[in-house]
C-alpha cells in the first residue's frame, strides 16, 4: 500500500475570484425576481385605484343622468341645476343615504380644479365630496364639467377623477352627451 503525502502548499478552497463570480451570479438570480415582484406589486395596486377611479367618473355621469331624469319625471326643466352657469360649470357629487333611500347631491365646484373624494366608512363605504368631518381623505380628487351643446337640447358632461398611487398619477375623464328626451 502507498501513502501518498501531499505538499503544505496546496490548499484546498475557492479563490477570491472564484468566490465573487459565486456571489455575482447569485446576486443576479435573487435581485432580478425580488424586483419584478415589487414593481408587480405597484402594478396590482395602481390597476385597483384605476377601477375605483373609472367608478367614480362613471358615477359622476350617472349623477347627472339621474338629475335629469328626476327634473323631467318631476315636470321641471330637464336641465334644473345641470345647466352651464357663469361658474363655468363645474360640479362636485355626493351620495348619500338619507331615510333608507340612496340620493344624489350635484353642487357647484368652488373651483375647475378636481376636487377632493372623501370616503365614509361608517356607512358601507360611500365616496363624498363633501367632507363631514368623520370621513377618510382618499388619494382620488374628481370635477364634472357641463357644458350647453345645443340650448334646450343636449349637454354634455365630463367627468374628471385624478389620483395618486405611489410616485405615479392617474387620470380617467368620462364623457357622454345627455339630452331634453322629452322635449
């Protein structure tokens, strides 16, 4: 039997290169994935702002929808309070449920900027834009702009929603053209 010796200078391990080639091709398979899940995560946050955002645009054509409708069902002037005013005819929304019943407020905007979307908690989760003090500031500012088409004949309101999800800003505008059905 041979017995082989081995010399003291060779020395098992890994090199200093050897090690930060490791430590390089481990930092590329395990930073590329943790990132892409982090921007997924922005994107899955931002994609639920945008449905609540078109929401709210929609509703604020809805809004106005229904004024219409009650001002003719009711025998007024179809346009009663959705009218192009010297205010430029800019709108704010609030929904409430007053008596049981779901309402609709439009009221003159103080200004042409998006306004504020406040979040009422307390009663299943109702967006106003009139704060009552008790509601939840929400990242999501809206305006409804009317404007006079055709006089006695068609309007046509914009619904603005703008909003703020991380870094990134948001807008949706919604429009649609509502007319006197009943002339």
């Amino acid at each position: 039997m041979t017995i082989r010796k081995f010399s003291k200078n060779k020395k098992g391990g890994f090199s200093l290169v050897e090690t930060l080639v490791a430590l390089t091709i481990l930092l590329v398979a395990v930073v590329g994935p943790i990132s892409l899940i982090g921007d997924s995560l922005h994107k899955i946050y931002y994609a639920k702002d945008e449905i609540v955002a078109i929401n709210l645009a929609q509703e604020g054509i809805e809004a106005v929808r229904q004024a219409r409708d009650t001002n003719k069902l009711s025998g007024g002037a179809w346009d009663t309070g959705i009218t192009h005013t010297g205010a430029g005819g800019y709108y704010t929304i609030d929904a409430g449920n007053i008596g049981g019943a779901l309402n609709t407020f439009i009221k003159q905007a103080p200004a042409t900027a998006p306004q504020p979307v406040y979040l009422d908690t307390a009663t299943g989760g109702l967006y106003w834009q009139t704060n009552a003090g008790s509601y939840a500031t929400t990242q999501f500012s809206r305006i409804v702009r009317i404007e006079q088409i055709t006089a006695g004949v068609e309007n046509k309101v914009t619904s603005t929603v703008t909003w703020r999800t991380g870094g990134d800003m948001g807008t949706v505008a919604v429009s649609e053209s509502i007319f006197n059905w009943q002339p």
